[in-house]
C-alpha cells in the first residue's frame, strides 16, 4: 500500500471513530477537569447498616422478608439544574441543561431558578452523571458504560450498563438504600412508619391529603405550597423549601419521581443482602412520587413505580449515593 492510500485509511479511521459516543469518548487532553469546582458537589448524608424484619403491605420491608443494607451515604438533595450543568458541561456529548422547566420556565416567587431539581433526564443520563460526577472527583466509577446511543437532545436511550457497587465513586441508589433513607434511616424510630418521608397521616392513601404539605410538593399544593386543587402548577420546586425527614434528607415525598438503580420485579419473602434488584428487565424502579402524575398517595414512601430506563420527562429526576 503507498502511502497516499495508507494516509487516507488513516484518515476515515478517525473520522469512524470520532464519531463513536461511550463515556471516555471526550477527549480529557483538551478538557481540563481539574477546573471542576467541588463546592457544587452534593451535600451527603450518612445512613448506618441495617437489618430490616419486614413489617409493611408495600414497599421492599414487606413482611417475610429481611433486608441487609450496608453503610452507604445519599444526597441530601435531588441533584439540582446547577449541579447538573456543572458537571456535564464537562462533557461535549451530553446535554447539560435538558431540563424542561429550565430557565425560560415559570418558576414560584422567590424560588431559584439553579436550585430546582434536574429533570427530563432518562436512567441512563442518571447513571451517566454519576461516573462524571465520580471522574471530576478522582474517585472510581461505579458504572462501566458503552454502546451508547443519544437521540436528538443528547439525551441517552440505549446503553450496555455494568455496575460494581464496591467502587467509591457516586451512583444512584439501590431501591432498599432510597425506603430506608426515605422512612428516615433507623427501623427502631417511630418515624419508621410514617406514610410520607417525615411526617404520618390520619388520610395517608387519600389522592388529596394535607398533611403532606409540611414535607413535600404534590399536584395539589403546588401553587401555594397548601392543598388547594390540581389546577395551578409550576413545576418542579426548588429543592429543601419543605421539612426534611428525621435523617435530613429533603424532598423524598413528592417534587420528582427518583431513579433508583434497580430493575424493576416482584418483591417477595425471603433474606436480601445488598439487593440490587432483578438481573434483568424492562423497566427501572422510581420512587417517591412527584408534582405531577403525584397524588398524595403516589408519594408515599412505599409506594413503587417503575419506567422503561430510556424515559426522559419533567417529573422524573434522581438524586446520588455512595457505598462507604
């Protein structure tokens, strides 16, 4: 082969791969990561090892089953749009404002507009902010992520997912890690119980319940922040405006629906250590219920929902964990 030819295969085979998008597809010699800056990482709470004797109808401490969850930490918060742009402005291929209540969306008086939960962001996006997130820290990836596949907003709908949860760097949530964070960390407090993530309800099942209003944002209280009706909304909330639950964490009643790694199955009786979940399926565990498509009784904190993992819309979002 001459040269001129070889110079021209060469060429095609950079163009071929230029155009390939896995995670380590930016090119770090050009991006300089060190200018990251750690203020805007996530403020992370710790949650103590638990063995949990299931007593609930619903949820994953179902009775007949004990659940083993190790020291893990979670976000105080749901990842916040400034957050979330800090981060994946680091990364050409992404989207890093693809919230569809961004900043030309009605917003509440006197919320901030950056401190609004990302959302209309897929599984995928979620696990994908994690690694980033984890590389801007020097710390190990939790997630090896390849095949991806972006649709027209960058956001991913397709990728071959691969989690090692004995790695240090962020993820999401296992679906047990996010109920026992939610019913407020210890199986021994009263709070345990509750049907929301920090405060019970005498109408607790009801579609319009009061009594949520103290710690979460649903269909009927986002216009004033009190239960009125479904009529008025704005979105999603800044996050940390209502009380948190006893363990400090905001906003796990109501606001958005929460990615958790798991796919979704059956919950049923038995031992589970560590569950991650199903080894396979459709869909991916959501909890915690949201603004819209949020009855009070979908906020409960043992109520579960679940979606095809490449879903993106503006009332799903996430918030991070670490394994410690």
């Amino acid at each position: 082969m001459n040269t001129k030819h070889l110079f021209h295969l060469l060429l095609i085979t950079a163009i071929v791969t230029s155009c390939t998008d896995d995670e380590s597809s930016t090119n770090p010699s050009i991006i300089d990561y060190s200018t990251y800056d750690t203020n805007n990482n996530p403020t992370m709470l710790n949650v103590n090892s638990a063995e949990i004797l299931g007593s609930f109808s619903s949820g994953v401490f179902i009775e007949g089953r004990t659940v083993n969850i190790s020291d893990f930490q979670i976000s105080q918060y749901l990842v916040t749009q400034q957050l979330y742009k800090a981060v994946m402005s680091f990364d050409s291929n992404s989207n890093a404002t693809p919230s569809e209540y961004g900043d030309s969306s009605a917003i509440k008086s006197g919320e901030e507009q950056a401190l609004r939960p990302v959302e209309n962001v897929s599984w995928f996006d979620a696990v994908y902010f994690c690694n980033m997130l984890s590389k801007l820290n020097n710390l190990n990836a939790v997630y090896t992520i390849t095949d991806i596949v972006r649709n027209a907003t960058k956001s991913i709908t397709s990728a071959i997912v691969v989690a090692d949860h004995t790695q240090n760097g962020y993820r999401l949530p296992t679906e047990a890690e996010w109920e026992l964070a939610a019913r407020g960390g210890n199986p021994d407090a009263d709070c345990w119980s509750y049907y929301y993530a920090g405060v019970d309800s005498k109408e607790s099942g009801n579609t319009i319940d009061a009594a949520l209003d103290s710690v979460g944002w649903y269909n009927c209280n986002g216009a004033t922040g009190t239960t009125t009706d479904n009529t008025i909304k704005y979105g999603p909330h800044q996050v940390g405006l209502k009380a948190p639950n006893a363990l400090g964490a905001y906003d796990m009643s109501g606001n958005l629906w929460e990615w958790c790694y798991d796919w979704s199955a059956d919950i049923v009786a038995g031992n589970a250590t560590n569950h991650t979940g199903a080894d396979e399926g459709t869909t991916k565990v959501l909890r915690g219920g949201s603004w819209n498509h949020g009855w009070a009784t979908f906020c409960g904190v043992g109520i579960r929902h679940e979606s095809i993992p490449d879903k993106s819309c503006n009332y799903y979002g996430f918030r991070v964990a670490r394994s410690r």
